[in-house]
C-alpha cells in the first residue's frame, strides 16, 4: 500500500536507477550502528565453568584448551578472586576426583571435591552465584554419565538408579552451598528427581538450570581431557541427542524438563545448534535459554588463531553475539574472562 506520493519517488529513482530505500543510511555512522543494535554483550549473562580437581599441583594447564587449568582448592581460591571482580553470573564448576568407581561415590560425598570446593567459594565470595554439574561422568571408573545398566549397548546406562543418585548429588551440593544445580546427563525424567530430591530436603529455593537438549557431539573433545571423563568403552549416543534427529525432538525435551519443574532450559553445544537455540526461544517464550558454548567451540578459535588464520578475540566476540542474538539469555563460555577484559579496553 505505498500512497501515489511515494509511488511517484519510487518510479523517479527506478527511472534514474537508483534505489529508494537503502539499508547503509543504518551503517554509515558508529552512533547510529550502536543506536539500532539489539544485542549486547553483557558478562552478567555469562558463566565460566571452572574445573577443581583433588590433586596436590596448584595449577594442572589443560593443553587442549589455552588459558584454562585444573585447579587445586588453593587456586581455586586465587581464581575466584579473579572471577568476582570480573562482574560474570557466575560459575559452573566440574570436579576431578582423587578416586574413580562404578557408582561414582565422589560425586553424592558430602567430603567429595566439588562439595569441598563450594564450601571454598562460599567462604570468599559468598555473593558469586554457584551452579553445579549434576553428572557422573568425572567420578565413575568407566566414564558414563551414572550407573551401568545390564541390557547391553543400547542401555549403557541406568537410567532410574542414576535418578536416585542425581538426587543424593544435588542434595549433598545444596547442603554445601550450591545456589543453582544443572544436570547434563540426560537421564529420562532428571528435573523431576532432583526437584524432589531438593524440596525433600528443604531446599525448595534452589533452582534447576536442565541441559535439555544436549547433542552427543564430538566439540566436546576437549572437555573431556579437562575433566578426565572419557567414556572408556562405547559412547554416549544413547542417552545424549542425535545431532540428525528432528530439530522438534529438542522441543519435546525442552517441555519435559519445564513439566519436572526446570527453571532454566540449556541448549548444547551453541555454533552449531543456534537454531535449535531460536526454536526453543520462539516456542516457549519467557522461559530463560542458556546455551553451552562448548570446549571444542572454544579450542578451534585458539588453534585457528595460534595459526594466524584468524583474530582470535573479534571471532570470539561475534560467536558471543551470534548465540544471543540465536535467542540465549544465559552462555555458558570458556571466553568469559577474557570477553569481559576485552569489552574493558
Ligand atoms: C557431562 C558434561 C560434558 C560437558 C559438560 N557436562 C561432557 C560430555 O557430555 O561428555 C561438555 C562441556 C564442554 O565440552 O565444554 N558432565
């Protein structure tokens, strides 16, 4: 419906062969840039996962992924000092323990490392928002995320008796200080465990932050050096999402975990599952998305950077931007620190 007015503008500029409406008028001055722009990175929408381990090294470097390391309860406390400067949301804290079983026994022990660790953080930064993995990967002697089932390959795990243990982990987690507990391992009906678990246990105000869909996806490579969590047989296909399965299957994942109760829903990894990320923003709108900017995503930056083939910190910001924009609320990213120095300069 363009008025005759307008239609004689347009047929004058199409005769001079001119375009009308031009999109640069939007770009030409960095004020008017900054004025249309409807993402911004913000780092009290970020959390970094830090790893904590039980070993007497200070500080192990994990090669896999520059400017992250294992650390022991003693640099935790120098990186928390750190951290709680840095304005972030938070941290999301992976344990290595001294001990490996079947059942993961480090993992519910109220004497266990990441127990231990919480009880460090809460000491000197009481106010910095901690959230805690729930999974047992790190802690089990065979690398699965819970119990081993009996039925063969397409049950490696035990689903209903990892329930049991989900709840134990972040009961034992709320107790030592825990403000928010995530589960990633991706057990049929997880949220609902632990969310029974939790009021059971008086911590009806704990929320659940679900990685509901969380794809079994070779980017997490490098984690699994820093968290010393590789399967040792087999993989995790049939509990973690088939990156070919319809991008809808993330949906029905999504309404699960909010069903159980989850307060905040996870996409994971992000880059390559940005549309999954925009599909659960669209379809349940207000639900707060976080999306896990995973180690690989992280690792092929540097590695592409070390090489001189990229600029390592305007790749990182716009990997950054593009999940926001994807619809996130909340990244989980290896980038934290170092986004938030570089937004500084
Ligand atoms: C499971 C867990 C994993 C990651 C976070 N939680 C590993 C896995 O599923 O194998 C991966 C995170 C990353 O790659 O950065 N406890």
């Amino acid at each position: 419906g363009a008025t005759p007015a307008r239609r004689l503008i347009i047929e004058r500029c199409r005769a001079a062969g001119f375009p009308t409406v031009r999109m640069r008028r939007l770009r030409y001055h960095p004020a008017i840039r900054q004025l249309v722009q409807t993402v911004r990175l913000d780092p009290g929408r970020w959390i970094l996962p830090l790893f904590v381990h039980a070993r007497s090294e200070h500080r192990v470097p994990i090669s896999s992924m520059p400017g992250h390391d294992q650390l022991s309860l003693d640099a935790l406390r120098e990186e928390i000092e750190e951290v709680r400067r840095l304005g972030l949301g938070g941290v999301l804290l992976f344990g290595i323990p001294d001990h490996k079983d079947p059942l993961g026994s480090d993992a519910t022990s109220e004497q266990g490392i990441i127990c231990r660790a919480i009880r460090v953080i809460k000491e000197i930064a009481p106010e910095l928002l901690v959230i805690t993995d729930e999974c047992f990967c790190e802690y089990t002697s065979h690398g699965h995320c819970g119990a081993l089932g009996k039925a063969g390959a397409h049950d490696t795990v035990d689903n209903d008796q990892t329930l049991r243990m989900l709840g134990w982990q972040a009961v034992a987690h709320a107790r030592a200080g825990a403000d928010m507990v995530a589960p990633s391992g991706m057990m049929d009906g997880m949220v609902g465990a632990i969310r029974q678990a939790l009021d059971q246990a008086g911590f009806t105000h704990v929320p659940i932050m679900s990685y509901s869909a969380k794809y079994a996806s070779a980017f997490y490579g490098p984690f699994r050096e820093a968290a010393e969590s590789a399967p040792q047989f087999g993989d995790r296909r049939s509990y973690q999402m088939d990156p070919a399965a319809a991008a809808e299957q993330a949906l029905r994942e999504v309404e699960l975990d909010l069903a159980e109760g989850a307060d905040i829903v996870m996409v994971k990894p992000a880059t390559s599952y940005l549309d999954i990320i925009r599909l659960v923003k669209e379809r349940f709108p207000g639900v707060p998305v976080a999306a896990y900017n995973v180690s690989g995503e992280y690792s092929m930056v540097w590695a592409a950077a070390e090489k001189g083939w990229l600029d390592l910190q305007r790749v990182a910001l716009e990997m950054l931007t593009a999940i926001h924009r994807a619809g996130a609320d909340i990244i989980i990213t290896y980038w934290a620190k170092q986004a938030v120095k570089w937004l500084k300069q």
